[in-house]
C-alpha cells in the first residue's frame, strides 16, 4: 500500500540551530513533492516543491532535499527561530492530479 | 487565505441530520478541493473538482457528495451525519496541475470545524 512517513514525535531544538525532518514514502513515484506548514488552527501553508529531476530547492533559511532512490526527503530549517514552531507536513502528487499527505512532523524552537 | 472562505466556521450538529459545508473562492482557479483532517491521520482528500460540474472521488468520499456549479463555489454535503465524520475540513485551491510548475501548490482555507454529537 502507499504511505508517507512522517515522525510523530515532536522535534523540540533551541532556537538558532538547525531543524531537520524527514518525509519517507513508498510505493509513489511523484514527479514532485511539496512541503506546507501549518499553525494550530490554521489550513496548510505552501512553502517549497521540488521536483524529481531537482536535488535540492533553497528559500530563505529553508532547504529541501529530495532522493526519489531512497524514496526521501529532508527539509531543513537553518538559524531557527521561535516563530518557526509549526507543523510540517510534506505531500506528493499521485494519480489524478491530486496530493497525498503526510501526517506531519511538529517543530518547536525553544528561545 | 488566498482569497477562500468556507462558512461555517463552526458548526454542532445531530447524527442524521444533513450538513452542508461552503467554500468560495475569488481567485477564479480551476481545481478545488475537500480534505478533512483528524488526529493519527492527517490531511485525507474526500472530493476534488477539475471544473464546473467535473468532480471525482479522493480516498474516503463514503458518506459525502459534493457540487460545482460555479467556479467560485465547491460544497460538500454530509448526507447524514454520523459521529465519525466529526472533524476539522479544510477547502483547497489550484490554479492548475500541471506537474512540476509553481501553479501546482494548493492554497487552504481557514477551516470548519464539525461536531457530529
């Protein structure tokens, strides 16, 4: 069956360090992939996509990897800071035009 | 929000009983959206819709129908509610899918959220 994998575990990490978290995935070939945040409350948030052909996609203090052999992605949050606690959820495109979800990875910076 | 409401934003209603969720937009994209979110299970797409009057079914569309018969406005119906369709329902939004391009990303909504008692 297809499945996203993200950690359920909160990641807390002091503020001006590096977050990383990770999205695994099998049986999907996307042709990309995407990653949302979202604040409690809130619907979802675009951030970055990368696509198959793309190792890595850069924005700010935000960088995404993307292995389509190890069927992963990294996304990465340099200098980070207090105001990027969210949740982050990355999503494939499969099938009919449309996007399958992690369950997302909980980010807090403690100041 | 990228111009898209849904209404309402909150709403207690009585399992049997029929519910419909609104959600507009202003942005005029093509392809519009009904996920619902749960704790444990994420983001889950129940109805998509590609254009007026051109809607298909996501992962977990039992229970719920949905129409489009303006750009602007996509509804989901809960024919009648039943406690487990208590959640959080999120509304998207695409301009187009074109597979790798910037227009690809889906805009959300604020949210409703539903008690189904």
């Amino acid at each position: 069956s297809q499945k996203i994998e993200q950690n359920s575990e909160a990641l807390n990490i002091q503020e001006g360090k590096t977050a990383t978290l990770t999205c695994n995935y099998t049986n999907y070939s996307p042709a990309y992939l995407q990653w949302y945040r979202q604040d409690p409350g809130r619907g979802p948030v675009f951030l970055l996509l990368i696509r198959e052909n793309e190792k890595e996609k850069r924005k700010e203090r935000l960088k995404v990897t993307f292995d389509t052999t190890l069927k992963q992605s990294l996304f990465h949050i340099t200098a980070s800071q207090p105001a990027d606690s969210a949740t982050y959820l990355c999503a494939l495109v499969y099938g009919n035009n449309r996007l399958a979800f992690g369950k997302g990875n909980q980010v807090v910076v403690i100041p | 929000d990228a111009g898209i409401t849904q209404s309402p934003r909150h709403k207690v209603t009585e399992t049997g009983t029929p519910v419909t969720l609104r959600c507009h937009q202003t942005e005029n994209h093509r392809y519009m959206y009904w996920y619902r979110q749960d704790p444990g299970h994420g983001l889950r797409l129940i109805h998509y819709s590609y254009g007026v009057k051109d809607t298909d079914k996501g992962e977990v569309s039992d229970g719920y129908s949905v129409s489009r018969s303006k750009t602007e406005d996509f509804l989901l119906t809960l024919e009648s509610a039943t406690s487990s369709q208590t959640s959080v329902y999120f509304c998207a939004i695409s301009e187009s899918i074109n597979y790798g391009t910037s227009t690809d990303t889906q805009y959300f909504g604020p949210g409703t959220r539903l008690t189904v008692l």
